[in-house]
C-alpha cells in the first residue's frame, strides 16, 4: 500500500464532529488492546501498567511479559496496520480498515493464538455507558484512516509539549501515556500527601481501582479528542482533590475556563491548533493550571519543582 508522509510541522484539524464514530470504534480498539497489556502485566500503583505510549507511528503497548518471552502490540497509522511483535522474531500483522469491534476483537486474538500467547480479557468496555461485550459489537464499525492519523499526529505533538512541562516537576509524577479507559493522553503530578477517599462512580470501572487511582492528591492534565460531555477536542487539567478556589483561579491563555459539569479545566485544541506558538499556549494551560492546583492547596513548591538541566 502507498504510504503517506505526515506533515511534521502543523496542528492538523481534527473537527470531532467529522470523525465521531470512527473515535468512538477506535477508542474500543484501544481498550482490547490495553485489556491485553493489564491482563499480562504486573500491577503497577495508580494503573500504569495499563497504558500506550505514543511512537512515531502510532499507539504501543510496550513490551509485555509472557514467559520467557515479552509482546507488544503496536498501532502503526502510517502504514495502517495493527502489528504483534514477539520477542523471538515472529509478526503478525492486522489491516487497519473498516471493521467492528467484534471483528477486530476476534482477528487480533487469532494472531495471538497463532502465537501461542493465552490471554484471556474481561470484555466489557471500561468509562462508557451501555457497553457491549467486545465479541458482540457489530454496531462500531467505523474507520477513517486520515482521521485515525490526524488524531495521532495530535498525540504526537501533545506528547512532546507533555514531556517538556513534565520535566520541570522532579516530585513523584507519571509518564505521559494513553488511558485508554478514558481515551486521554495524560501527564499526573503528586504533592506527596495521602487524598480523601474518591467516591467512585465512574461508569464500568471499578471501585476500588478509582480510589486507588486518586489515593494521593494530584494535578494532572492532558488532552481529549471529544465526545460524552464535550462535542470538541480539548487540553484539560484538574485536581483531586478540588481544592477551595481552584475554579476561580486566573489560569492562561484567556479562552481556558472552568467547565462546571466536568470540574476542569478545557482549553479547545482548536486555541492551541490557531495560535501564533502552539506549543507555547499549550505550556501556558498546563503551567498556570498546574499552578492553580498547588497555590491553592499549599503544595511545597520549592521541594517539588526545578528548572531541567541542559542535555549533555
């Protein structure tokens, strides 16, 4: 198939509107994927044993131990393909084309089956209502591949200005990767104190993993392609717990605000996509929103942060 070439410098365009349902069978791919990685994976605190990771061509689980062997499974969005690695030097590889959720749900574990990885995953969705079991969903079947490779191209981009505001933090704090619960790229700091139990309530998750997840007070950010509450894609950043006046707290650049309903703050990629210095209207949000979370819950600032030391 003829590869296409991304544009390396622009924000691409990437109207949910356009592409909703293509998102939303993509999301339930992710999370096949991502059931595969936690199935297989040793519990890491807060979940990130869950995770992808962005590449330069897609979507990664990371190495995932089976044995004395280790799998990944890879989104390639560029050649459009789905492929296995195994560390012996065996491949499989699946088209990324049209499919439901229940095709692709039973072709990717005939690969695995072809080698010889046994898994087995529970196959409700997780963070979305009225889910249906992966091998039963014949309703999403969407898939636009130069929407899938916008939205990549955006991760890709987020990822990098992500991992540059992460590097001032030298306190506890995640990587950035890909929940693909919540279909969010994210980057979560922690002041080091003990949170107030979190009540729960996310649809189809857990518990106990939310009140794992938000066991210590945080500050995390990151960005989300749309849907549910929101009809846009959007950089967003919270706290948890809310500390008092966090919603009312000056944050940059001027089109941020507080979405009431969601209890973040939005920041609409297309601010980012338009500005003069996206990657410097994207730090503004992610700085002054950061700040807004450790002003106002007295987070020790000089213990937790610092300017990154130049590369060697």
């Amino acid at each position: 198939m003829a590869v296409h070439t991304p544009t390396e410098s622009a924000w691409p365009e990437l109207p949910y509107g356009a592409w909703a349902d293509t998102c939303t069978t993509l999301h339930l791919w992710t999370q096949i994927v991502g059931k595969i990685r936690l199935a297989k994976s040793p519990w890491v605190n807060h979940s990130w044993h869950v995770t992808l990771y962005v590449t330069a061509r897609g979507l990664t689980t990371s190495p995932i131990p089976d044995g004395p062997r280790q799998f990944q499974i890879d989104f390639d969005f560029v050649d459009q393909q789905l492929y296995v690695l195994v560390s012996n030097g065996e491949t499989r590889a699946l088209p990324l084309v049209p499919m439901s959720v229940a095709e692709f749900y039973g072709r990717l574990m005939g690969l695995l089956a072809e080698l010889d990885i046994v898994v087995r995953i529970h196959q409700l969705p997780n963070e979305i209502p009225d889910p249906i079991p992966f091998s039963q969903d014949e309703m999403h079947a969407s898939y636009d591949a130069d929407y899938a490779q916008r939205y990549w191209r955006v991760l890709v981009r987020a990822d990098r200005v992500l991992k540059a505001f992460r590097a001032h933090f030298i306190g506890k704090c995640s990587p950035v990767h890909f929940f693909w619960g919540s279909n969010d790229l994210a980057v979560t700091r922690f002041s080091g104190r003990m949170a107030p139990e979190h009540p729960g309530g996310i649809p189809h998750l857990p518990d106990p993993v939310t009140r794992e997840a938000y066991s210590q007070e945080v500050s995390s950010a990151g960005f989300w392609p749309g849907g549910g509450p929101t009809d846009f894609a959007a950089f967003y950043a919270y706290a948890y717990p809310v500390p008092q006046g966090f919603a009312d707290y000056a944050v940059q650049p001027t089109e941020a605000y507080f979405h009431e309903a969601l209890g973040e703050f939005l920041l609409p990629y297309d601010c980012v996509r338009t500005a003069a210095d996206p990657d410097a209207t994207l730090l503004a949000f992610l700085q002054s929103t950061y700040e807004a979370a450790a002003e106002t819950a007295g987070w020790d600032r000089a213990r937790l942060e610092q300017e990154p030391a130049p590369p060697r």
